[in-house]
C-alpha cells in the first residue's frame, strides 16, 4: 500500500470482545463486537480512524481550518471538532436543522470543542459547503473540506487498515454487520477483506434513505477509487455489496421498537451502550436476523460498533418511557 500521512488521533488498535450473555439469549450463537466505539477521541467511533488520514493530509497540504457536515447529532462533527482541536486547527461545522432550543448530546460537546457552527436548515449533508469555504478563503485562510461522513477514499483508506487490524485478532469470523450511511466504512471494509484475503459477509445496515444514486453503486465506486489510491488494482461491483434496508424502521435518527430493544438489550446483558441513529439500526438488525435464522449458530458474527453514544443525551425522555 502507498504511504499516506497519519494524524495518529485514537488508541488503536481498538477490542474485540464476545457478547457472551448476548450470545447465550439468543440460544448459543458466537456474536463478536469490535469496539470501535472506544477509540479514544472524545467518546470514540468510527470517524477517528478515517480522521486521522484526512488530518494527515490537510496538515501535509498547508491548511489551517477543516470544514465538515452533519446532522445535528451528527457523530462525524463531534469527531472532526475534537480532531481540529488536538491539532490545533480551527473547525468549521455545517449541521442540518435550525439552532434547537436544547444544546445537548453532540451538539454539546461540539461547542466544547471550540467547533464554530453554521446552520443549514434542510442541508444536513454538506450542500452549503462551498459558500462557507469562499468566505473563509477570502477572509485569509486555508481551510480543508472533510466530505459528509469523511467518506472519500483517503478517509475510507482507513478501514482498510482496519481489516488488518482485525484479521490480527479474530479468524474465521463468517458476517460482519455494520451501520451503514455515507457508506466510507463500508468501502474500506470491501477493499480490506480482499487486501487480507477474507471471505466474511459484510453486511452494511442502511440507517437512511438515499437521494441520489443507489447506495450499493456509490460504495462499490467508492471502493474502486479506494483501492487505486492505494496503488491496489480491485475491482468491485455493486452486486459486490450487500446492504440491507430492511431495518430502516421509522427513518434516520428515529428510536422505534426495534431500536429500543437492540439499546436494552446491549446495556443489560453487556454493559455496552449502542447509539440511537445507527448501531441501535444495525443490532436491531443482527437480533432479527439472529432469531429469525437468517444466520447459522455455527458461523461467528461480529458486530462493528461504529460508535455513537453521545447522542443517547439527546433522547433520555424517549429511553425511559
Ligand atoms: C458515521 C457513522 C456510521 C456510518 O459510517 P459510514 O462510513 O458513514 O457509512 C455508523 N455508525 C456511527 C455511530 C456513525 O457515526
């Protein structure tokens, strides 16, 4: 693989662990979790391993201030701030919706982190991005613009070397789930299992509807684009990648039943905590297809936790009813 330049940001490599309890309630299966919400940056997720090449490379290039999108609990952001704040760069954070009443969860600790914030109404992935890259342009800066979900092939670059990471601590696992959104993750998962020659499933739970093009072609062509900066010469396809939209349930970001039970469930029997946007979605859907028999008792799950739980504080009325 080329060099890049890393921005070491977390505490990696992150656990793996066996949900042993949760394994043993649902009649002996081996389920895994790979702990990416302990990563280290401000409560952790999936967003610092693709920081710290996207740091890497605003810092290699000269810039001063980072740009970036989100929802308003938008894990990446919270991230992003606190990665602009090691670093001592200033962040620039456009999130969807107007300026809410209550500051809480990661809109909390956004402001903690000294992240100025821009707020963008319906534009909750980035659109307005580039008027706010022109004002800081003219106003003497270099800023940096971090894509939605850091989802370009330097940021999905990382969870290539995540595979690796991985493959060093846990063979002959047969599925991966995982919340999928931007779809980064997804993509360096794909091109990492053929780099480390695996043949796992990878899963991707969709969280969200999308707009444009169908999710499945962008992380196949996010894939390819991955694997060629790396100087590796994979093809994939987008019948290459599986993601389910059965667990969309209510729609981004909704707590539904399935949901609530997949947050229970973690805290109670292993004292994890899952957030409410993603992993709940993509527990949810691993408890489904668990007791519905989609998956064999023999074959070993792992369960990406892709982080999150800072915004658990932003839903505490709608938990403990
Ligand atoms: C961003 C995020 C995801 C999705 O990762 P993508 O690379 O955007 O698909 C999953 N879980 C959590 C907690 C996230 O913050």
């Amino acid at each position: 693989m080329n060099d890049r330049s890393r921005k070491l940001l977390g505490f990696f490599p992150t656990p793996v662990v066996e949900l042993k309890r949760l394994s043993k309630y649902f009649g002996g299966y081996k389920i895994f979790m790979k702990r990416d919400d302990q990563s280290g940056l401000a409560f952790g997720g999936n967003k610092t391993r693709k920081l710290e090449y996207l740091l890497g490379d605003a810092i290699s290039k000269g810039c001063d201030t980072i740009i970036t999108a989100g929802a308003l609990q938008s894990n990446h952001c919270r991230q992003s701030a606190a990665a602009a704040a090691i670093t001592g760069l200033d962040c620039h954070l456009v999130l969807g919706g107007e300026r809410p009443e209550k500051c809480n969860g990661n809109l909390l600790l956004d402001h903690l982190l000294g992240a100025t914030i821009h707020w963008a109404g319906k534009d909750r992935k980035g659109e307005t991005i580039p008027d706010i890259f022109q004002q800081l342009e003219s106003e003497g800066k270099f800023p940096y613009i971090i894509p939605y979900g850091g989802s370009n092939s330097i940021g999905a670059s990382a969870f290539v070397e995540a595979s690796g990471e991985l493959e060093q601590q846990i063979k002959d696992v047969a599925t991966i789930i995982f919340a999928c959104s931007s779809g980064g993750t997804h993509a360096g998962l794909e091109v990492g299992k053929r780099f480390v020659k695996q043949r796992h499933d990878l899963i991707g739970i969709a969280v969200d509807k999308e707009e444009s093009a169908p999710l499945e072609e962008q992380i196949a062509e996010l894939a390819g684009l991955t694997s060629s900066y790396l100087g590796l010469d994979y093809k994939f396809k987008t019948k290459d990648i599986i993601l389910n939209r059965n667990y969309l349930g209510e729609g981004y970001g909704i707590l539904g039943d399935r949901e609530k039970e997949a947050i229970s469930l973690c805290a109670k029997l292993e004292g994890v905590l899952l957030d409410p946007t993603y992993t709940a979605k993509a527990m949810g859907g691993l408890i489904d297809m668990v007791t519905s028999g989609k998956i064999r008792k023999e074959d070993p799950i792992l369960f990406w936790h892709t982080g999150g739980a800072p915004a658990l504080f932003s839903c505490s009325g709608i938990l403990l009813k």
